[in-house]
C-alpha cells in the first residue's frame, strides 16, 4: 500500500494530508535570492528542503510549475521599509552598477544552484522585469480601498483593512507597540503598515527607479513576489516555500496583498525551512543565525576551498528535518562528509547493476523508505533505512542497487551514476610526509606522528584523523 503523501502547513500549523487544486498539477511559488551579494549556506539550506519538496512531487508523477524570483531591486536592509536599498549598498560596496552586481550574483547563486545538485525550476523570475504587474497589484489594492499614499514617501497596504492579517503568524496586533516591530514612518496608520511601491527622494537619484501613477520610484520588496506568483501560477497556489524568518513580515505581508487585491487563498499549503544556527566560537562569541549582516559567512566556494564538496553539505542538511533548527559548524560537516564517503563505499560497487524491485524484501524497504519521506519529508529516517536496507544480507544485488537507484531519485546525492568527483590531491612531498605520519601511527610512534601534523600545520593543512581508521587533510 502506497503511504500517504502529507506535509505540516504553517497556515494551520498542522500537518495535513497534501492535496492539490487542479488534479495532477501543484503550482509552487519559493521565495529566492536577494542577489546583493553570495548566498550563503544559510540561505541554501532552505533551497536544498525545497528541493526535496521538489523531488518528492515530480516521484509522485505531479506536474510541477515551480517559479523561484530573483530580488534584483526594492529590498530595503529593514523590514520597516527604511534603510539602503541592499542593491545599492552591494554597488557601493564594490564600485559597480546595480545591474552588474545582480547580474554578477545571480551567476554565482545558479552556480551554487548547480553545485548542490537542485533541479531547475520552471522559471526564474526577475523583479526588473516585472515592474508593471507589479505596479497593476499596487492599483488594484489602491482601488478596492486596501492603500493610502504618504506624499512624498510611497504607498502602503493598510493592514487595518484586512483582518486577518494578524492570524498567519499569530501576531499580537494588539500589544504592538511602535517600533517594537518596525520604526516608525511619519504618517503610517498601523505599526505594521507595509510599503508597497516607495516615491524616491527629491533630492537624490536612485539608481533604479521607474514611473508610476505615484510618481517616480520603485516597488515595495512584498509586492514583487505577489504580483509574479499570480502572473505565473495564477491566483491561488498549491505550495508556497521559503525560510522560516520570512513568516512574521514577508509572507504574513503576501497573504494580505495577495488576498486583498482577489479575494481568495493565496495558497493552499505554507511550507517554512528552519534556520541554520552557527556554532559558538570556542571563547563563547557568536553563534545564533548565520546571516550577511554579520559580516563573515560561509559560503559554498568557502567550502570548496576547505576540500568539501557541496553534495557534502547536502548530506549534512539530510540529517536534520527541514523545520528544525540546524547547527552549522566544521566538526559537523567533517562527519557529514566521511558519512557521505562511507556510503559511497558501499553504493559505488552498486553501480549498473540494477534488476527490478519485484521480492518482498525489496518492496518492504522501499516502503519504508517512502513512509518516512511522505511523512512531511522525514529525510533523517529516510537515510536510515537506505543504510539499513544496504545491509541486509537476504537482498539480493540487484535489487539493492535498484532502491539506491530508486532512493537517490528523492535525495539528489548522485549516488545511482559515476561521476567526476573532485579529489583535490596533496603535493608530492606533503603526501609523503602524510603516508610517513600513518606509518608512524601504526607503529604508534605518537611523537613522530605529531611532529609531522605540525610541519604540515605549518605549510598550511590541517589533518583528522577518522573514526574508521581513515585521515582527512585540508587547507588551513
């Protein structure tokens, strides 16, 4: 018996068996890049659970339109609708036009896309190129009594006007104060009044600015996403995806503009990843969110350099379910990577050697495996099963390498076909010295074993040595 396909739905905050509109057919909206600058891990973690959202309905036989934008304007660096634009302080930071930086980013977010192995979508969808939908949802809100212009400032989206706009994130609407959840702008009716297209300063050219009924400006970061969602997939969609910190203002925002301007469900299911914590320093100093503002992140070149790979990540993202907080720190991928190698080990020798999953056996481990996916993609105990199913002695080959096969569908790790898998490689006499140390351990000559980990320390590599017996290398 088939398991039943179901995810949790921050709308209802319940878990509920997945249905769609249309039969056959899902219409996924997932918020994408801010493309100011390299997205960092962070920020692919939620890509890499929408991804697997991804893999799980095309394995169900969905249609699946999946529209992820580009934010290549109108982000302001507060959700008050105040500060720099993050476009502009990405050009000032590093001499350019806006247009050079969003077109620069956004190669380095595909090629980051490309790297940890996530399927296109349908569409990528650029805010620039939808100024006048955009503009077309801001009059259709103004007309039907939901936006007030402050002269000289913009247009906002009166929340007082949508009742429900508290509910999507059980806001205390009534307990806000001022300022608690925003700054405060001259005119605004509510503390969580939102802009909708802001009026650029008289006395100051923006570098991205357009015309409108309001005057001459640019559009509110909320409104974008709205205005391609329904142009795109139309005015209710299946899934909505996006990171957890999107939920109080971006997403609670979409719902009211979205649903003002038709009055209908924006969407069916809300879909949030959790947040990639970082681990404390040694000192006690920082942990909490990973996020650009801090001024370091990690990012995937970042992990290249340091000899891991982005399917590495990608693993290390596999073993935490997509709504829980994850912690990020080096420890923790050095295990992700050697678990990733030691499944290797054992899948690679699978390799072309599939037979059809027909005996009970079979069947039963792949049942189990879609049990826990189905299960509001519980990844975690999915993998599981696969490393139990590998040994299980009453299997036969083929049929194990036909469910690696099978399983490597849904969890992207390119673990069904050989490919070019980058092994950095040591120079000669660092690999040297490297090959003396684990002669040296064996025969457990601990000093000479650590007067080598320190030369090599000094030219610039660190070295690990393995559970399993194995030791690691990498730049320092």
């Amino acid at each position: 018996m088939t398991p039943q396909l179901s995810f949790y739905n921050t709308a209802s905050r319940t878990q509920e068996p997945f249905t769609t509109l249309h039969p056959g057919v899902v219409n996924m909206y997932c918020c994408g890049p801010t493309v100011y600058h390299y997205a960092h891990i962070g920020n692919l973690r939620t890509f890499v659970f929408e991804d697997l959202l991804r893999r799980v309905l095309d394995y169900n036989g969905y249609a699946v339109k999946h529209i992820v934008n580009i934010t290549d304007v109108g982000h302001l660096t507060s959700d008050a609708d105040t500060g720099e634009d993050k476009m502009e302080k990405g050009a000032a930071r590093e001499g350019k036009s806006v247009w050079e930086v969003a077109e620069f980013y956004t190669k380095a977010f595909m090629q980051d896309w490309e790297r940890l192995n996530l399927k296109p979508p349908t569409r990528w969808t650029k805010a620039t190129d939808h100024i006048p939908e955009q503009i077309a949802l801001v009059e259709t809100l103004e007309a039907k009594g939901y936006a007030y212009v402050i002269p000289e400032d913009g247009v906002y989206f009166d929340t007082a006007k949508f009742p429900r706009y508290a509910d999507f994130a059980g806001l205390d609407i009534r307990g806000m104060q001022e300022g608690a959840r925003i700054g405060v702008t001259e005119g605004k009716r509510n503390p969580t009044d939102f802009a909708l297209w802001k009026i650029s300063p008289s006395d100051a050219k923006r570098a991205m600015e357009w015309d409108s009924p309001w005057g001459r400006g640019f559009p509110g970061w909320h409104v974008e996403c709205s205005a391609m969602a329904m142009k795109h997939l139309g005015p209710t969609l299946d899934i909505h995806c996006g990171g957890s910190d999107l939920i109080r203002v971006h997403h609670s925002n979409e719902i009211a503009q979205s649903e003002g301007a038709t009055g209908v469900t924006f969407s069916r299911f809300w879909m949030h990843g959790g947040w990639l914590l970082e681990a404390p320093t040694a000192d006690g100093n920082g942990g909490g969110k990973m996020s650009k503002s801090a001024g370091e992140f990690v990012t995937v070149d970042l992990l290249l350099k340091k000899n891991y790979g982005a399917l590495d990540y990608r693993y290390f993202c596999l073993g935490a379910h997509y709504r829980s907080y994850l912690n990020f720190s080096w420890e923790a991928l050095d295990t992700a990577r050697d678990s990733l190698k030691s499944l290797r080990r054992k899948t690679d020798p699978l390799i072309g050697r599939a037979s059809a999953i027909v005996s009970e056996n079979a069947l039963g481990w792949q049942r189990r495996f879609l049990e826990a996916v189905y299960d509001d993609l519980g990844f975690p105990q999915a993998l599981a099963v696969l490393n139990q199913m590998l040994k299980d002695p009453d299997l036969l080959e083929g049929e194990k390498a036909a469910l690696v096969r099978d399983f490597d569908r849904l969890l992207g790790l390119g673990l069904a076909e050989k490919t070019e898998r980058e092994e950095k490689v040591l120079p000669g006499p660092l690999a040297a010295l490297l090959e003396e140390r684990k002669d040296a351990r064996n025969n457990k000559d601990w000093k000479r074993s650590d007067e080598i980990r320190d030369l090599l320390k000094g030219k610039g590599f660190g070295v690990k040595d393995n559970p399993d017996g194995t030791t690691s290398w990498f730049p320092l």
